[in-house]
C-alpha cells in the first residue's frame, strides 16, 4: 500500500471538488474503514445469507435457491453465481451443517478464488518516462476525483507526476483537476473548454517529456459506452498518444461506479471491446448494496482489478486486495 503525503492546505468542498482530508486521521484503521465502506452491500449481501441459513440443517433445494436468488439480487452475476452455487453444493452436498458458519466459510473461499486473478496492482515502469495512464471512464462514475487521488498516492512515492485536463467538455472537469493540481503542487495541461482532447493530451506528453516528469495521468471526457463516435474518439486519442511513445498508453484504467450493478459489466465490456482495457478502478462501492458486482466483473471479463473507492478520503481510494475485500465484506478478520 502507498503512504500520503501531508498537506497544509485543506480546500473547501463544492459539488465539483469534494473535501479530502489531507491530515492524519484520527480514526479506525484501515481494515475497519473498509467494512465500513462496505456495510450496505454487505448487509443486503453476506448479511442477508447469514440469516437464510440460521437454522438450517443442511443445503436442501430451497435454501440453494434461496441463496443463490440473494446473490444474484446483488449483482454478483450469473456466471459467478452459479460457480459460487456449484462449489457450495459439491462441497456440502446434503450433509448435515453442524453449524451457520459452514455455508459461509465456502462462500468465502469460493469468492476469494473467483478474485484473486484479477489482484494485479498497478506497477510503474521506471523504463516508460512518462509512464502514461489514460483514464476512461462515463460521467458521473467518480473519474475525475480517482485522477486526483491517485495523482496524490503515486506523488507520495516519490514520483513526479503530471495531470492532463482531457474532459474538455466540462469546463467544471478542468477546473476540478485544476483545483486537484494546486492542492498537491502537480502541474495541470490544460486548454479551452471544448479543445480537442487528443490534442491537448499531446501537449501534456511534449510537457511531460522536457520537464523529466515520472507519471502523466490524462483525463478524457465522461462518455456513454453506447455512443460509437465518442468511443471512436477514444481511439484517436489512442492513435495520437502513439505519434509521441508507441508504447504509450501504459495503462488504460476504467473508472465504474458501483452503485448502477450490471450497467458497471455493460461498460467494462463495451470499453474493453473498443481501446482495451489494462485496468479497472471500481469507485463509490460506500454508497452501494450491489458491490457483488465485482465479482461479474472479475469472472466474466478477468480485467485486473487495480483499486476500490469506498468513501471520500484519499485513504479510501484502495489497492484491491482479494483476500482483504472478502474478509470485509463478511466481517471477519484477514
């Protein structure tokens, strides 16, 4: 996990730029924060299967379809539902359950192995300067704010890092990256609202490349998947990128707000199909009871999941770790 940085600035909080709390808190650990962050999916989720099997004696055909209509009520999908369902049955079969805890520790363990494929953290190539991370995503799914945060995770490792304001269709986006720029002294690119996103996402790279900067993340505008000239201005951006550094981008990362369930999965694979997709960062899983939608999305894309929001401190933006989500989502410890 990567430390923050302190800083003496704290901004004041509007729609566009919502407040980060930049010193050190005095508050719960981390682990804890991340069952907090996951309570509401983890009480119509976990919580929900907990007391369908209170009692039960053993996994008849009723608390089977019990069960797996709880699942998929929480958008964990049917393809990981029915692997969940499948291991959970041969495990068990009709066998007495000596105790409500039986039911659970297989769902946890077949979880855990549906998720730990896509457990890939984002690595920096110190060979690729810029590293260039171009972030995609839909508006409204928390993009902009995931720039700012993780700008500010990697600034703390000692990297230099630049931003590129690309969503030049909301003039509130480039000043958002702006603002995020001024409170952690990271240089902003940015034109006009209404420029050419590729272009400006040019200049950003030229800037990047004399100034030695380490990391360049560059925004593009919050688009909707089922819009194929916006898609295909995606790829152009793409195309452009390559004229600098054939290699570039080094990672494109996917911004999916957790809280629309199946539409996440529609996204995921729309984006994937047109510019492919490096990575997933998976945001406002706080504000959601369908955060079973990351196993969906484990299981039918295989994506590396690369980091989780679960609230609005730059803490809460989080390196996803498999065993440590499970293990939140069922209240028990790593």
């Amino acid at each position: 996990m990567f430390n923050f940085l302190k800083s003496k600035k704290t901004p004041e909080a509007s729609p566009e730029t919502p407040a980060v709390q930049t010193e050190k808190p005095e508050k719960k650990g981390l682990f804890s924060r991340l069952k907090a962050g996951l309570a509401k999916t983890r009480a119509g989720f976990t919580s929900g299967i907990a007391n369908l099997i209170l009692g039960k004696k053993t996994l008849d055909d009723e608390l089977v379809d019990l069960i797996e209509l709880q699942l998929l009520s929480a958008d964990v999908g049917v393809d990981a539902t029915q692997q969940l369902m499948q291991h959970l049955t041969k495990s068990l079969g009709r066998k007495e359950l000596t105790d409500n805890t039986t039911v659970l520790h297989h769902l946890q363990e077949e979880m855990r192995a549906i998720l730990h494929p896509c457990e890939i953290p984002l690595t920096i190539s110190a060979e690729k300067k810029p590293f260039v991370i171009l972030v995609v995503g839909i508006n409204g799914s928390g993009k902009t704010t995931t720039i700012g945060k993780l700008a500010k995770r990697l600034q703390a490792t000692g990297k230099s890092v630049m931003l590129a304001a690309g969503d030049t269709f909301r003039a509130a986006a480039i000043e958002q990256l702006q603002v995020w720029g001024e409170r952690n002294q990271i240089p902003v690119i940015a034109q006009q609202p209404g420029a050419d996103t590729a272009a400006v996402i040019y200049d950003a790279m030229e800037a990047a490349k004399a100034r030695g900067v380490d990391i360049l993340i560059a925004d593009t505008a919050g688009r909707l998947h089922t819009q194929t000239n916006l898609m295909e201005e995606l790829k152009k951006i793409k195309r452009v990128i390559t004229k600098l550094d054939p290699t570039a981008p080094h990672e494109t990362l996917l911004v999916l707000d957790a809280s629309i369930g199946q539409n996440a999965l529609n996204q995921a694979t729309q984006f994937n199909n047109a510019i492919g997709v490096s990575g997933i960062a998976l945001t406002k899983l706080d504000g959601t009871a369908k955060g079973g939608i990351i196993f969906a999305i484990a299981k039918q894309l295989n994506i590396p999941l690369r980091f989780i929001g679960v609230g609005e401190s730059i803490d809460d933006l989080r390196t996803f770790e498999a065993n440590e989500f499970v293990a939140a989502l069922f209240e028990t410890e790593t």
